[in-house]
C-alpha cells in the first residue's frame, strides 16, 4: 500500500484500453480513492453535466485521490465520430484551466497492439463498432496531427499533440500493464511533482482568485471584478464562462495559439471590492491588463503592466467585425 496522494486522475481512451483495469489497481494501492464515472446523457446539456461533476470532483480532490473516468475529451472524440455535435467547441479548454489550477493529471490509455484491443472490445458488449477511429483520436491527442479545427481537442491535435505536456500521461496496457505497480508510482510521483510545482493556495478548492498554473506560466491575465452569482454554487474562478467576455477572450487566445499553460487568470477586484493584493505573489509575469480598473489597480499595487487593453467587453461591443481586439492582444507575442 502507498502512502496517500490527493488529487485528480482522469482516464481518457477508448473502450477496452485498459480504464477499468488500471483504475482497479489503483484503488488497491492508495488507501483513499473515490472513482467517478461519467457517461454520455442525451437529455441534458453535457457541458453543464460536466462542470457539476468537476465541482465534486474538485471537492474530494482535497481529501481523496479521485479517479475520473472519462471527461470532456470523451465528448469531444465521441461526440464528433458518432454525433456530430460539436455545441461548445471551447468548453475543453475551460475545464483544463480547472485541471492546470489543481494539477490534475490526464492518463491517456492507449494499447500498442491493435489485434489485442479489438479482440478485447469484441468480447464485450458496446453501442458502437468502430473503436478504432476512437484509438485513432486519442492516438493523435497524444503525438499530433494535422487536422481541422473544431474544438479545443483538435486544436491541441493540429498542435503537435499533449505528450509532452507536464499533465499528461500515456497508459499502454500492453507494456505497462506488466508491471502495473511500477507504472503507477511514476503516475503518483507526477501527480506529487505537479502539485509541488503549483502554487499551494491554488491547489484549494475554497481559493478561487486564480486560475492556471505557475508551473509554466508566462502571463497574468488582469480582468476587473469576480462576478458572484448568488445562485451559483460554484466557486468565483476568473475569466469561467463558456460566454460573453470570457467566451471572448478564450476565443482570440487560441486564435494567437497561447497555450492555457502560457496563462493565469486573475481579476484586480475581490468579490467584496477590494483590491487583489495576491496579484504581488505573481508580478514576475508578464501582467496584460484587460480594462481602466484593472490597470488603475495594479499601478495602486505598485505594478506596471507590460500590455494594457480595454476591457474584451469594449472590443467585443464595438469591433467585433474589425477583430481589433486580436490584434492588440498578438503584441504581446512581441514583448
């Protein structure tokens, strides 16, 4: 038995990858562990249901090692092959900027012999028959693709793949899985390691004045005031809406091809109006003011930043067609 390890472990692949196997022998090896499955629900809106799970998730996160099951890559790949949908084409980066702030970790189960998986999947019941194009997709998650833009997924793809990303992993049943345990320990030591390299208020769910991770981070992304929806029962995160300026923002930072790596969030302005003074512990980034309040803000912080814009709200409202927003946002490629 390992010592405990809290934190976030998701496994992604396809049917008859090795998921299951793999997140039984973990439950035998840590003394706590909660497991979370999530499937596919055709009466509800799958980004919703998948912001409540992560909320839970999150929470257990912080006494618990939780194992979860399938998540949004699942709807992106699934969704696209049998669907056709593709409503929220940017969700997935939103739910990995939650991953990043709490150092989660992706395991990308992904079998080296293909006779093996499809022998695997034949024995068992499933919806669908064409596995293979589902290990095609986690295949080119991992190591690249050229391929056409339609969701955050496919951009990572078109990007040159996640392998080499600090929060992802590959699981290869058919050469990890004869010695499991040791593949596990190097599983648990990234989980550790990420943690360790993260800044520790921002591993706590209750800590919601950032988002990101200060492992890679290059950026600090400066906004105006976190908006408090009373009847939400979700933390205040920065910039964590699949709409109007967040949506926005998001938008045109994948356009300019930053990486959520690249960045943290933040806004100058706590929930109760005062002024973010947490911001100090990161100004060794490159701070980007996103409006007056925010630039006001870190000048009374003692703070200059190295690209001061207006709110995306502005550029939004009155140059969306002239995309001005884009291009004063891709000088910061230049400093």
């Amino acid at each position: 038995m390992h010592d405990q390890v809290n934190g976030i472990i998701c496994l992604e692949g396809c049917d008859a990858a090795g998921k299951t196997y793999l997140a039984k022998c973990i439950q035998t090896y840590i003394p706590k562990v909660r497991y979370v499955h999530l499937d596919y629900r055709s009466n509800v809106d799958m980004s919703l249901y998948h912001l409540a799970a992560i909320n839970r998730v999150l929470k257990l996160a912080q006494d618990n090692l939780v194992i979860l099951d399938r998540w949004w890559p699942t709807e992106s790949i699934y969704g696209e092959l049998f669907r056709d949908t593709n409503r929220d084409p940017y969700v997935g980066r939103l739910f990995h900027r939650l991953m990043l702030k709490h150092a989660g970790i992706y395991v990308i189960c992904l079998p080296s012999d293909i006779n093996k998986l499809v022998a695997r999947f034949k024995a068992s019941r499933h919806q669908y028959d064409d596995v293979l194009s589902v290990n095609n997709r986690y295949h080119d998650l991992l190591y690249g693709h050229g391929c056409d833009i339609t969701n955050y997924l496919t951009w990572l793809t078109n990007k040159g793949g996640v392998i080499n990303y600090n929060n992802f992993m590959r699981y290869d049943i058919d050469i990890d899985g004869k010695d499991v345990t040791s593949f596990i320990d190097r599983l648990l030591t990234r989980v550790k390691r990420c943690q360790m390299n993260q800044d520790q208020d921002m591993l706590r769910y209750t800590y919601d004045k950032f988002l990101g991770t200060i492992e890679t981070a290059r950026y600090l992304f400066v906004g105006d005031t976190f908006n408090k929806n009373k009847r939400s029962k979700l933390p205040c995160w920065p910039f964590f809406e699949n709409k109007a300026s967040s949506l926005y923002l998001m938008i045109n930072v994948q356009r300019l091809n930053f990486d959520e790596e690249d960045i943290i969030y933040t806004n100058i302005n706590d929930v109760d109006g005062s002024l973010n003074e947490d911001i100090l512990r990161f100004s060794h980034l490159k701070l980007v003011a996103l409006g007056h309040n925010a630039k006001f803000g870190l000048t009374e912080l003692g703070l200059q930043p190295v690209l001061a814009l207006k709110h995306p709200s502005w550029y939004k409202r009155f140059h969306l067609k002239d995309d001005l927003f884009n291009r004063e946002l891709s000088e910061l490629r230049r400093l």
